[in-house]
C-alpha cells in the first residue's frame, strides 16, 4: 500500500497556519501527501510546483515561492541545503504521525 499522510480537522483551527494566505495553506496542505518517512520534500519551487500543482502554469513557480517563504517565516515549514539541493521540513511532522 502507497505511504499516505492524513489531514487532521485541527488543521482547519490552526492560529499559526490561519495567519498566512490562502496559498500558502494550500501549498502546505497539499506537500503533506507528498512528505517521506521524515516529513521532508525537496525544497525547490519549481519541483513543488510539478508534484503538487502540476496542471498549472509555469507562472505558478514564483506565487510558490513567496508561499514557501510565507510558511518558513511563519515557522510552519523550515528550508535547508544539502549538497546543493533544497529540502523542505516539517518540523511537527513526528508529532503529528500515529505509531503502529
């Protein structure tokens, strides 16, 4: 069976993710199905836009951007370089997983 990630309905009363534009909220929610076992995805927007928003235009890129950089300042995401490439993080990811 395919590794899924579930949505919680807290997210929806969240106060730190309400805080950001609904692009953002929506680039958030919809990398979650798409995190690893660590709750990381590559981080470059370009990418983001081909997994999650892939039937949009290329012009998409750069709202993904400014949504990225809203979640990171907003502490809900983190960004980080290894090697050259660009990895997003969820930081509450472990918190957030059911075990067993």
């Amino acid at each position: 069976m395919a590794n899924s990630r579930l949505l919680y309905k807290k997210i929806s009363y969240s106060r730190q993710l309400n805080g950001v534009s609904d692009h953002a909220q929506l680039i958030f929610s919809w990398m979650i199905p798409h995190l690893d076992n660590f709750g990381k995805i590559e981080g470059e927007a370009e990418l983001i836009k081909a997994i999650v928003r892939p039937h949009r235009p290329l012009s998409e890129v750069e709202k993904i951007e400014t949504s990225i950089l809203e979640l990171i300042e907003a502490k809900l995401i983190m960004r980080y370089e290894v090697k050259g490439e660009k990895i997003i993080a969820f930081p509450t990811f472990d918190k957030h997983q059911k075990n067993g």
